[in-house]
C-alpha cells in the first residue's frame, strides 16, 4: 500500500475478527494512515468502543502479545474507536466484518438473517458519495457478495453519479484463530483474495501486503470473488467433515478401550494424512457449526438448483450431538444421572479462548439438568455464565462431592492442575473428553486409584 497518500481505512464490526484486524493493519500502517473502527451504537458495541479508546483490547485471550500492541497502539494514537458511522464518508478502504448469521441452522432448510445483514450494508452506503475499497470478509454463501452486495454499490455509484467502472470490490476470508496465537493467526498466514476487476485486486493485493507477512505466507490471488466465498466455505465444510469422520469411529474405539489418539498418530506419520482430526468434546464457535450449510443456502438463494450437500449435512448432525456421546460414556458408570453433581472444566467452545458462542459445554450442561444433575462450571477465561448451577472462574470448585469431573476443553491452564490431588473421593471418576490430561496427571491419578474414562479410549 503506497505510503505516498494518507489512506483512511475503516474497519467496520470489531468481534472476534474485525477487533483483531483492527490491530494488526493498525501495527504496520497507524503511523501513515488513518485506522478507524467502528461499531453499533449499543452497550455491546460501545463497551467494545471504551475498551479500544483505552488502550484494552475487548476480547477476552491468553494472547499477551495481542493485548501489549493493543496498548502500545493506543499510546501512540496509531487508531480509534467510534460508533460514529459518518466516519465511512472520505474511507480509501472499507473493510466489512458484519457477521452474516443463521437464524435457522437446519440442514434440510437454513435461513440466514439476509435482511439484517444488507440493511447494515445499506447504512454504510448511505454515508458514501464516493467510491472506496470494498474488503468483505464475512462468511457468506458462494454467490452472495456479486448477487447481493455489487448491486447495492452500483446502485450508490450510480446515484452518486459516479461511473460504475470505478466500482472497487473483493472478498478475502479470514482465517483468525482466537487463543494464545490470535494476533499471529491475522498476520502469519496465507491469505485467499477474489476480487471484482483488475483494480480491485491490485488495490486489496497492496492493501493486504502492507500487514500481513506475505514474503513467509504468500497471498492466493483467485479469478473472482465467488471463488474466494467458495474457498472459505468448503474449507470449514471440509474441517466438520474430518472432525465427524474420526467422531464415529471414536464409539467403536471407546467400546474396545482402545486409545483412538495413537492410532490417529500412528496414520498420520503418512505424509498425506497429515490433516486427519482428533476426536473431542464438541464442535463449536461460530464457524463449523454453521458454515457447512452455506452451499445449501447459496443453492436456495442465488443458484436454485438440484445442488445437494449430504455429506456436509450428514457432518453438522454428526458433530451437534458429540456432547451427548460423552453423556452416554458417562451413563456405563452410573445408574442414574439424577442429584449427581458434575464439575464441568472449559466452557468456552475452543482452547484457550474466552468465547461461548455454540459452545459444546452449554449443550452438555443443558442436558445434564434435564435428567436432574447439578452441573458446575469452570473456566478461567469466561467471566460468567448462565447455565451452570454454580460458575467458577477464578478459584477451583470444592472437589468432594463431586461424582464426574468432565475435562471439556484442553486449555493450558489445565496441565498445572494437580488433579490427583485436587480430587479428594474415590467415588469422583474424572471424563477427559478431549484428550486433556498429560501423561503425568494420568499416572498420578491411577497411582491414587482415581477412575478415568476418556472420550475415544474409554478405560484405556
């Protein structure tokens, strides 16, 4: 991107990707350019706006490198914050981080929030009488960014009475990891854009290489926009798939007690099987839980074909009840789930990451109630939660009345537990669902005569 001109460039939406985004193009272009976030007009929106314009980065993360830049930032003026949407007016670039959400996650029939998605679109093009950069970077169906989006600008061009020609448009997904890497995960790595025309690509290709280190990770430059949108979501399609695949075979392992995770080792010595999944608790967080849907949307809303997607479908079903598989390994060990208690480590949805959006553990927990346990939770890095009789985040629940210990999420903080001692029943049966225990916490715990069923071991 030319250091020549002062650019003004407007991140819009500062959640989990737009507030990293925000930190990242702020850290290599906030002493020449202008960097602008902006977010709603709620208490939500203007939490996350206060937190920015004092220097605290709004999410919570274990990234402590994340956090100092944002500080560091901040000091030296490199950006702002703003629920002012006038700000986009003069923009040279506008990135959109506006989640495109399902309102209704059906594999026979999803419905995404289409309306709210593109009145928000419109508000931005009622501030514009220009013609900046367009970056989309939310998760859409394959098709929706040149049928729903390229209309609205030209549109706005045309009302503007500026040539269509200059319309500058492309999309490019994110692939942020949240977690003890998250600023890293924008920064350092590979990159996929589809634009509109020439120019856009060459503008979001400097854009791009101005934060992003692109000699290490070099940028993927595709021939449209809908085979960026295509890219994004049969790669989170492909993810749910391999994650379901090793789910059912996890049943056949647990019933044999056999240790599914040195099997999966030993197949993944062949370098072409590099990529086969672990099995876990859940699948969560905003991505895979819904993504793999997308094709059929794109196939309701745009192409209105006889597309189908069975495998992806037959993947979201797969992956929604894998905390319920837990439940049924823990049913072998008791008669009844009714007044046991279970302590519930890891809420959030991933490891370290502070994030409960379509979080295995709430599923768990809900069911748990239903058939008249009390359930309660801990995790460090989730403030509050509701679904819990009782909610820990800053010290370790008492451990003697405890009848199942279920280890949800393979957070770091974890292996400094000693569980061995920390247990102090012999009635408690600890569940690793999610390969959480190191090899040393396991051998204390047999050496203590503690009980441990894993998810894809079983008594192994």
């Amino acid at each position: 991107m030319s250091k020549n001109k002062r650019k003004k460039i407007c991140i819009i939406g500062l959640g989990f990707v737009g507030a990293a985004m925000l930190i990242a193009i702020s850290k290599k272009n906030g002493n020449n350019h202008d960097i602008v976030g902006i977010e709603k007009n709620n208490q939500k929106g203007l939490k996350i706006i206060s937190d920015f314009n004092k220097g605290l980065f709004p999410i919570s993360t274990n990234d402590t490198n994340l956090k100092k830049t944002c500080k560091n930032l901040f000091k030296m003026n490199y950006y702002r914050c703003t629920s002012n949407l006038n700000e986009v007016k003069n923009a040279d670039i506008i990135i959109i981080d506006i989640n495109l959400d399902i309102k209704k996650i059906s594999t026979s029939n999803p419905e995404i929030k289409l309306k709210q998605y593109l009145n928000s679109f419109k508000k931005i093009l009622n501030e514009l009488n220009s013609s900046p950069l367009f970056i989309i970077q939310s998760t859409v169906p394959p098709g929706f960014t040149e049928n729903y989006i390229k209309p609205l600008i030209i549109n706005n061009l045309v009302k503007n009475r500026i040539n269509i020609n200059e319309i500058k448009l492309c999309y490019s997904f994110e692939r942020v990891m949240p977690g003890l890497n998250y600023l890293s995960s924008i920064v350092d790595n590979w990159r996929v854009i589809g634009s509109l025309n020439k120019k856009s690509a060459n503008q979001s290709k400097l854009f791009f290489e101005s934060f992003i280190n692109t000699k290490k990770y070099p940028l993927t430059m595709l021939p449209s926009i809908v085979s960026a949108e295509m890219a994004k979501v049969m790669e989170n399609s492909y993810r749910a798939t391999n994650i379901a695949f090793v789910e059912e075979w996890s049943r056949l392992a647990e019933y044999l007690n056999i240790d599914i995770y040195k099997i999966i080792n030993a197949i993944k010595i062949r370098p072409t099987h590099k990529n086969l999944a672990k099995p876990g608790f859940g699948v969560g967080g905003y991505c895979l839980t819904k993504d793999p849907l997308f094709g059929i949307v794109s196939n309701k809303l745009i192409y209105k074909k006889n597309f189908t997607f069975p495998i992806s479908s037959k993947a979201i079903t797969i992956n929604k009840k894998m905390p319920l598989q837990t439940i049924k390994l823990m049913s072998s060990h008791t008669d009844t789930f009714k007044n046991k208690l279970v302590a519930l480590f890891g809420i959030s949805y991933k490891e370290d990451v502070g994030d409960v959006r379509f979080s295995p553990s709430i599923v768990f927990a809900r069911r748990l109630k239903s058939l008249g346990s009390k359930v309660i939770g801990f995790d460090p890095l989730i403030k509050e939660c509701d679904d819990f009789d009782f909610f820990y985040n800053n010290k370790l629940p008492d451990s003697k009345n405890i009848d199942f210990l279920v280890l949800a999420v393979p957070h770091k903080i974890f292996l400094n537990i000693k569980f061995h001692k920390y247990i102090t029943s012999k009635k408690t049966c600890i569940v690793d669902a999610f390969n959480v225990l190191s090899l040393n916490q396991i051998r204390l715990l047999r050496k203590e005569n503690i009980k441990i069923i894993s998810i894809g071991k079983g008594n192994a």
